[in-house]
C-alpha cells in the first residue's frame, strides 16, 4: 500500500480529531477534577469521561463525571460517557442504565450489555472491546446505531484499511494513537493479589499506581503493567509518526490515552503536529522523552505489539 | 438407577457433558465413554485451537458425526475465532460447510457470523461461545432476540451467584466451564498473546503459539521465551510447563512470581449439585489440544459425577478416586474452583 508523502496527506483529507480517551486508572478524586478542569483548555474535540475499569473505584459518581461533562461541554467539547469494559453485576447494570438514561452525552459501549440499552433507541459509539474485526460486523453494530466505532487496538493499519474500504455507509473511525494498550480484563485483581488481598477487599490499592504497576520479566524487561482488573502493556503505543498513514486509513479521530504525567504536552505534540506547526520528528522525539516507558507500535505495522518500528525520517 | 429414585432429576433438568475432540479417536472416546456433546473445528483459523496436528477435514467430520449419531451424542462445530479484515468471508463458509455436514449446532463468537448463520440457515442450532465475552444476562438476551441462540457458554469470570441470576433471567441455555485448563482474562478479551508474539485467539485461534516458544538453558535454569519475552525459569527440580503467557513468573517491585495465576486447572466437581440446581444445561470440558487418553479420563470421570449427581442430587459427593484421576491430568496437577469462588479473585 502506497500513502504518499505527510505533506500531500495532510492538505488532502478533513482535519483528524483528536480524543481523550476515558481515564483508565484510579485517581484521588482531587486529581481527576484537576485534570479535567485543565483538559477544558486542551486542543482536543472530544473528552470521553467515566469508569471503565472497575466498580469498585468510587471517587467519583456518576453525578460527578456529568458536572465535569458539562463544563467541558461549556467550553465547546464533545463529551461522551464510557461504559464499563466488563459487567458482572446487578450494580454493573443498574450504573448502565443511569448512564442510558441520562440525555446530555454520547454513550461508548463496551460491551453488549451496553448495546442492547442503545440499539435501534439512542445513536452511540462502538468501543474497543466489541470486538469489531471486519466490515460485516460493522455493519451489524452500524445498524443497531452505532455512529463511530473504535479499532480494536489488535487491528494493524492494512486491517482497519481494508475495513473502510469495504465499508459503504458514513461512519467515524478511531484509533488508538498514545498510551499504554488495555490488553486483557479479568474478574480476578491483579494488584490486589499482589498486596496478598482479594478483591472485595482490596483496601484500594490502585490508587498507589497512578499509571499502573510495572510487571517484569525475570532478565529485566518492562513488559505489562497491572492496573486492577485490567492488564496493560508497559510499553506506549505511539502514533505519532504514523499521521499520514492514519488518514490513508480513513481513521477521523485519534485517541490519547491520559497518564498521570505531561498529558497536557502529549496533546499539544499531537495537536500542534496535526497542524503542521510542529516537525514531525522534532514532535516524536519530544513525546518520546514524556512517555512512561519505552514506545511501541507493533499493531499498527502488523507485528506482535511490543515491538518498536521506528519510521523513516520524514523531513 | 435414576428411575427408582424418589429424588432423582427430571431428564430435562439433567446436565448435557460437554467434551473436547482435536482427533478423530479423540471424539470417538469421547462419545464411548458417555459424552452428551462432542465439540470440534476446521483445521484453519476459524476456531479457538488452531494448532498443528489438529482438528477436522470434511472426511474426519463426516466419519465423526456419524459415530457420534449412532450413539446418541451430538457434534457441536465451533467457529468461535473473529472474522479477520482481509479474510471475514472465510467464516461464512465455514458456517456452510458446517451446515452441510450435518452439525448439530456450530459455537460462534462474532456478531457478524450469526448474523449471516441465522439468516441463511434458520434451523442451525447457535451456542454463544465463551470468546462473545457475555456475561450478564442482558447480553446474552441481545443475542437471543437478534440470533435466536440456543445456548450461551458463560465466561469463566462469573461466581456461582453471579451465574445463577444470569440463568434465571434468560430463555437461553447455559453452558458452563466444568473443567480444564482456566483461562484468567475474559475469554475474547485479551490480546496479551498478541502483544508478545502477533497472534491471539482473537485473531488466529490460539494463545501463546508454539512457534512462538523457543527453550534455553542459561546459568539461570532452563528458560522459556515466548515471542522472545522471557516467561518463566525453572530450576533443576521443577517440571518445565508449558510458556502460557498468563501463567508465567514474572517480577513486580522486586517480587518473582505468578502475577497472574499459577498454573492451575479449573475443577468444579464439588459445584456440580448446585450447579445443577440453579438450571445449568451443560458442563463443558476444555482441551481439544490434549490427547485422547485425557478425553478418555475425563469423560469417564464426569460421566460417573454427572450421573451420581442426576441419580441422587441430595447425597451428592465428589469421590475421592474421581478427584485423583483429574489431578494426574490437570496442569501442574493443581486444581482451583476458578472465580466460581469468590477469594480466587
């Protein structure tokens, strides 16, 4: 597949979107409403607010993630609300439906408990976990009202291409562009294992790990991070470099996972280098020295997604 | 008998074995020894256990499901993997091919299969695998009223009181994990394997590939690597197992071991009479990758609990000589009641 020179791309196709993924980590209350109020002045379109991890995380309620919604509404934002990534309770549920229920914001569904509250009634987005491999079931998930749909982060670049390709009817695509990759769920916590507790009383020992536990290997090797119920890769899935190629792909929004530290220029890099105003490869050099851990983009090239491709320099 | 017992289970409320076929002697112990529901695939990426020196062609299915039919059991084919970008058609005619066998049922995961299944063969019985990740009874609903899926097959996250509600608010039948090697992560979830080596159940059809897997010595022990990442050590005296990615030792904060879970196999004997009681309809057992001679024991095993516990569900016990011939064939020879028990997690 040819995708032509950056330059071309850019002053060719509509402006990429950029989204704030929902926060994947559990944040003193404090640290979350400080985040977001600085979010309202981020250069991204669109903020996806809730928890999506864990039920047991309560710091915030669901009356709490609408008044973060709502002010960052105010200041132009498209707000959506993410639904849980696995729902194992009659809690789980009864969350589902005040989130159903309210009729301010845009709901990402997570799983298909999720959508049988949406389909055919309230147009939503398709998240990543559902599962959406090929363009027949996009269209299945398209048809039950699904306006945008998020790339499972397994899908490489030529995948999510022959994707939009085949697909015939207008709907958004996002990737996920930066952070750690949310590989795998469980009922069991891993982190609370770690601290010799189970679940039910976990003492929550998330709120240690604001970017999650560091998992290695016995020679030494960053490899995944447990955050909770979720298990994450170390690396950070990075993008960046790979703008051309996503609007090749026909991706319309690009999604940013938050971490606990320099998002605010994470999304400037990105925002800045949409735009042109910032030279690709100064930009990745720059995000490269913000990241967590070292970067990956193993899916993206069609590889295991541990493994780093650095991209010819673009000048 | 079960007839000349006052307390025995109604036939209807009897729960279906469920068991694993890579081979064709692996079905056909299976079915001898007292299996309900043989399941099986296609030697390609269409199903959850796609290794070399498995599975079926259409020669060895037909022979299968005849055997199987003679006998009284059924052939469940299972095309549980997710259709891929470049390739999604290849399901569709799986789904064909299945129908045109003759299965009793096919076992599917993605929304986009059934969709097609449904529409173009109406009277193909469709079970929910494990890999559709549904785990509330709204869920399996959706896929009741967009499919008409007969069964769903639980993912192994649930505790029994958890599975109990989902039973009882839904028309579809519920299969459940019995026993076999336990997956941590939802099932259709986790892309760990994936991320170390490219290939998933998701995309390909198994976890942690074995040409993945490269074995070395080193000053340190014997090493498995998969993917080239490091999995586990093992010193002189303990037993190498197999480098599943989830199962592997690895260091938190300075801490060697299992973060994830030890290599443990999922045994629910004990649960069977409640299991039953709740409105379980079947007990699946995993390991279509295992030998015959594992399918043979297990079945047996589970024949003999299965029917203890139809025959007389008040004086249900796990015997011990049941327990002891699993534990020579479980994974590690450890056993665990998995999320079924609320501590585990």
């Amino acid at each position: 597949m040819h995708f032509g020179c950056l330059s071309q791309a850019l002053a060719m196709s509509a402006p990429l979107k950029l989204t704030l993924g929902p926060l994947l980590y559990f944040w003193p209350r404090d640290s979350v409403l400080s985040f977001y109020k600085e979010v309202a002045n981020w250069p991204v379109d669109t903020v996806y607010l809730g928890e999506t991890v864990c039920s047991r995380r309560r710091e915030l309620r669901l009356k709490d993630w609408i008044t973060i919604g709502e002010a960052l509404q105010a200041m132009g934002k498209e707000v959506v609300l993410s639904t849980f990534e696995l729902i194992e309770t009659d809690a789980d549920l009864r969350l589902l439906q005040s989130l159903v229920n309210q009729s301010l914001f845009r709901v990402e569904a997570n799983d298909m408990s999720a959508v049988s509250r949406l389909a055919g009634r309230i147009p939503f987005i398709a998240g990543p976990f559902l599962n959406i491999y090929n363009s027949d079931t996009l269209a299945f998930f398209a048809e039950q009202g699904a306006t945008r749909w998020v790339a499972n982060v397994e899908l490489a670049r030529d995948g999510i291409a022959a994707i939009t390709a085949e697909t015939p009817f207008s709907i958004e695509t996002e990737v996920f562009a930066y952070g750690r990759l949310p590989l795998a769920v469980s009922a069991r916590c891993f982190t609370a294992r770690y601290h010799n507790l189970t679940k039910d009383h976990c003492e929550f020992r998330c709120l240690n790990y604001p970017d999650g536990l560091l998992v290695e290997t016995q020679d030494d090797q960053s490899f995944l991070v447990m955050n909770g119920v979720q298990t994450q890769s170390a690396g950070v899935h990075n993008l960046l470099p790979e703008l051309a190629e996503l609007r090749a792909v026909e991706a319309t929004h690009l999604r940013l996972s938050p971490q606990s530290r320099h998002m605010a220029e994470v999304v400037t890099l990105f925002a800045q280098t949409l735009a042109g105003t910032f030279n690709p490869t100064w930009a990745n050099q720059e995000l490269t020295a913000l990241m967590p851990d070292a970067p990956c983009n193993g899916y993206w090239m069609g590889k295991p997604g541990i493994t780093y491709t650095e991209k010819e320099r673009v000048l | 008998m079960a007839a000349l017992s006052p307390q025995a289970t109604p036939s209807s409320a009897r729960m279906r074995l469920v068991c694993p076929a890579g081979t064709l002697p692996a079905l056909k112990v299976a079915v001898d020894e007292g299996a309900d529901d043989v399941y099986l695939g296609f030697k390609d990426q269409t199903n959850a256990r796609n290794f070399a020196g498995l599975n079926f062609n259409d020669a060895t299915i037909r022979e299968g499901i005849a055997y199987a039919h003679r006998k009284g059991a059924q052939v469940l084919i299972a095309l549980n993997t997710y259709p891929q970008p470049h390739n999604w058609r290849n399901w569709r005619a799986a789904v064909d091919r299945a129908a045109e066998v003759g299965a009793d049922a096919i076992i599917v995961a993605d929304a986009g299969v059934l969709r097609y299944a449904c529409k173009t063969h109406p009277n193909l019985r469709l079970h929910l695998s494990v890999q559709g990740s549904a785990t509330s009874h709204e869920a399996i609903n959706f896929y009741y009223e967009h499919f008409g899926i007969h069964r769903a097959v639980l993912p192994r996250v649930l505790a029994v009181e958890q599975a109990e509600k989902v039973i009882a608010r839904t028309p579809v039948e519920i299969e459940v994990f019995g026993f076999g090697s336990l997956s941590i992560m939802v099932e259709g979830r986790c892309a760990l394997s994936s991320y170390a080596t490219g290939e998933s159940p998701n995309t390909h059809g198994g976890c942690s590939p074995a040409k993945a897997i490269r074995w070395q010595t080193s000053s340190a022990g014997m090493e498995s690597r998969l993917g080239g990442v490091l999995i586990d050590r093992f010193a002189d005296n303990e037993h190498p197992g197999y480098p599943t990615l989830c199962r592997g030792r690895f260091r938190v904060n300075g801490d060697v071991y299992y973060p994830f879970e030890e290599p443990t196999s999922l045994n629910t004997l004990e649960l069977l009479q409640p299991l039953q009681a709740m409105g379980v309809k079947a007990i699946k057992i995993e390991g279509r990758q295992r030998s015959p001679a594992y399918v043979e024991a297990v079945t047996r095993v589970w024949r003999a609990a299965l029917n203890h516990c139809a025959a007389e569900p008040q004086h249900y016990h796990v015997k011990p000589e049941w327990q002891n011939a699993l534990a020579q064939i479980s994974e590690g020879h450890q056993c665990t009641l998995g999320a079924y028990h609320r501590p585990w997690r």
